[in-house]
C-alpha cells in the first residue's frame, strides 16, 4: 500500500521550547487552504475599494477634483470651438461683401484664413456701399425700434428652457447664486431643461453623493444636474427638452429631496434662476436667451 504524503506546519516558541500550533495536513489541503486565504484577502480588499474613497488613489482612477477639472475644460473647449466658428462665418460674410468676386463661402472652406483672400484696396479712395450693405443696415434699423437691450448683438439667435419638473422649488438663498438648489418630492422625475447630448454621466462626491449629468445644448450651452437617483440616459444620448432624464432618491427617510443644478453659456457660468425659475414664478426672468450676451431679452 503506497504511504500518502503528509506535512506538519509547526509554531513553537523557542526560548520555551514548547509547541503553540502543530498543523497536520496533506498538500491538497495546503494548495486549498492558501487559495482560500487568497480569495479572502482580495474580496475584503476590493470591498474597500468599491466602497470607499481609496480607490481615487489607484493609478487609472481620477480623483474628483481633476475629474471636475477635465470636465471643466471639455465644456470650454466646446464654448471656445463654437465661438471660433461664429467669429470665422463673421469674417467671410465681411469679405464677400468686400469682395463680391469672391468664391461663394459654401464652396471653399468653412472658416478661411484672413491672409487668403486677396482684397483690393484703394489708399485714398472709399468703397462704395453694395446692396448687400444697404440690406443689412436697413434690417437693422427696422429691429432697433423693438430692442430694449442696448448690448444685444446684431444677429442673435434665441432658445427655451424649461423647469426640470412642474413642481419643482429654488431655495431662496439659491436664487441669486451660479448653482441651484432644486426641491423636488422623493421619486419624482426630473426632465432635460432643453434639447442636447449628454456627455457626462459620473458619481459626485463632493455635491452630497448620487449622480451628475451634464448635457451639452445648442448655441454653446451646458447645464448639469447633481444629487440625481437612478439616471435614465447614458453619455452620448441625444435628450429632448422636458424628456426624463433621471429620479430623484427614494430610499431614504428625508420628505423631500433636494438637487443642483449648474448652467454655462461659453464658458460663462449663469445664475439657473433667471432662465429656469420655479413653480412660483409665472415666467423665468430672462425667458429668450441672447446667444452672443448670455442673458435675456423679455
């Protein structure tokens, strides 16, 4: 009959010389017990990183200061990119009229090059005024009688926003400030304030927990929403104004929940109130928004 293999762990205290575990064991049952051990150890570290800050300090995570930064710079990068487009088309427009035998601007680049364009000028004499001209200041004039704002610009496009929910409530010391308080009743939906992409989805830390969408509208626009419960939408989703977006928290014991919400215009951060109100407002202050200025017109 072959003799199975045994190995005897042993724990003895030498200055005694006395025996304190003796552990007896075939090598099976060692393979087994370290695997075990293994296991143990890794799920109570994992359980900490999931649940805990420590993992912001593993290499590939970001902590939530520069994740807030990266996104920061995103939603410059996206104002900065749309203004330079906007400052471009204005450039061409004033050198086609300069230039009537230009190109047709559809036809050659979308944002051409100043020093590309062969302009020819006169030293002492003056352009005479084109139709073109002559049609834009007229169109101007006849829009000055009806504008009340002395700094809106010449060719201002105008968008809506809507309250992220019909009951909602601005805290009165948020009114005034860059970000919103909302109160909203445990459960309830909360709607996109206008039509965009959503291109952030992430956990907020420092807002008091929950979640953060930031959506990207149009005319360089951006808004985001905090302390958010279970969101509906994923980052690269196109949202439609008053579309739900997400829920508020409902697991806890707090009567009402309450939410954050932040809004830019290139790169300008807002004051929420003025352009989303409440349901004790009949109407935002500055219900048309002014794509130039970022505020608006009544």
């Amino acid at each position: 009959m072959k003799t199975k293999k045994r190995y005897t762990l042993i724990l003895e205290d030498g200055s005694r010389l006395e025996k304190i575990i003796q552990v007896s064991a075939s090598p099976i049952k060692y393979v087994i017990a370290c695997i075990i051990i293994s296991l143990f150890f890794m799920s109570i570290g994992a359980l900490i990183v999931g649940v805990t800050p420590a993992k912001n300090l593993l290499p590939g995570y970001l902590k939530d200061s520069e994740r807030a930064a990266t996104e920061e710079h995103h939603m410059r990068l996206d104002s900065l990119q749309h203004l330079y487009e906007t400052n471009a088309a204005y450039i061409s427009n004033i050198m086609a009229v300069l230039n009537p035998t230009m190109p047709n601007p559809d036809t050659i680049s979308k944002a051409p090059m100043v020093s590309q364009i062969d302009v020819p000028f006169s030293a002492d004499s003056i352009l005479p005024t084109s139709y073109e001209e002559r049609k834009f200041l007229s169109m101007m004039r006849e829009r000055e009688k009806y504008n009340i704002s002395v700094i809106a610009p010449l060719a201002a496009e105008s968008m809506m926003f809507m309250s992220v929910n019909e009951e909602s409530i601005v805290t009165n010391n948020t009114k005034d400030a860059v970000k919103a308080e909302i109160i909203l009743s445990k459960g309830s939906p909360v709607a996109a304030i206008a039509d965009g992409r959503v291109i952030a989805v992430s956990q907020s830390v420092r807002e008091g927990g929950g979640t953060a969408v930031t959506i990207q509208h149009q005319k360089g626009f951006l808004s985001r929403c905090n302390r958010l419960g279970t969101v509906l939408i994923e980052p690269g989703d196109m949202v439609t104004r008053g579309q739900i977006i997400a829920l508020t928290e409902s697991g806890n014991s707090r009567k009402n929940e309450i939410i954050t919400i932040e809004m830019w215009h290139n790169g300008n951060q807002l004051i929420p109130y003025d352009y989303l109100g409440d349901k004790n407002t009949s109407t935002p202050r500055y219900p048309i928004i002014d794509e130039e200025v970022g505020r608006g017109r009544l």
